[in-house]
C-alpha cells in the first residue's frame, strides 16, 4: 500500500496558510518531524493521526486518502457483477471466487459477506448434500435420500 499522508499534511497545511513550525506546536512535536512527515521519510505516530484531522478539520479518511465514493462504487460493482452471473446462472463457485476477491479488499462489507454465503449456499445445495423441502416450513436434510 502507497500511503500519501504526508503530500494530503502538505497541502492541508499550505491551503490554511500554516507554517510547519506552527503545526509542530500545536502538535507537540518537532519541525523536523512534520518535515519527515511531508517528504515522506516518515509518518505520524498514530496518536498523531486524529488530532491532524481536527486540525485541518477533515476526516481521518480523507488524511489516508480514501475516497468513500469510490469505495461504494466499487462494491456496488463487485455486487452487480454478481447478481449478473447469477441470473445468468454461472457456477457457484465463479462466484465464490469473486465474492472472496471483493472481501480481500473490503473484509467487513456486510453485502459482499452476504453475497458470499448466498454462493456457498447454493454450492452446497447442487452437491446434493442439503435440500430444501416443504416439510412444514422446516428444511429436510437430504443426505440420506442422497446416498440410497
């Protein structure tokens, strides 16, 4: 992961017109670090991470460079590729795999997470092993059915 922070400390700190001495003040540290900070030698320590936020009065996001609509365009498209190979009745497993790739980059996104059991779900059905039948609203399991 490339993280920009000290380029997004820069420019926050040049568009509010904000010396780096005056920054290391209100921050307790030196201005040698917010020059480290700014050429990318180094980075704040994390305690240091909210109190820039407030500062400039941005998010902690935005200081990592997220870009929350990109974020949710992405999903979306991750989801919509998904619904497309579903009705197109792909193989679970393509799904699986796809699902799988999306969570690798967003882990805790509960429509991915959802996605992802539906696909098993349904691979676990085609195997044969599970069944739904109308058995007074309750599943059947199927397996011995299955083996006889």
């Amino acid at each position: 992961m490339n993280i920009k922070i000290g380029a997004k400390i820069k420019a926050l700190r040049k568009r509010d017109d904000i010396t780096q001495e005056r920054l290391a003040e209100v921050l307790g540290v030196t201005n040698q670090a917010i020059s480290r900070w700014e050429s990318e030698t180094g980075y704040p320590d994390i305690e240091y991470i909210s109190p820039l936020a407030n500062f400039f009065n941005v998010t902690t996001d935005y200081l990592f460079d997220h870009d929350l609509a990109e974020k949710r365009k992405k999903i979306d498209e991750y989801c919509e590729e998904f619904d497309i190979h579903r009705r197109a009745n792909k193989p679970p497993q393509e799904r699986i795999d796809m699902m799988r790739m999306a969570l690798a980059e967003f882990p805790a996104e509960e429509q991915l997470l959802f996605r992802l059991a539906k696909a098993l779900y349904h691979k676990w059905c085609g195997y044969g092993w599970y069944s739904v039948c109308i058995d007074g609203g309750h599943p059947v399991n199927d397996y011995e059915k299955h083996n006889n």
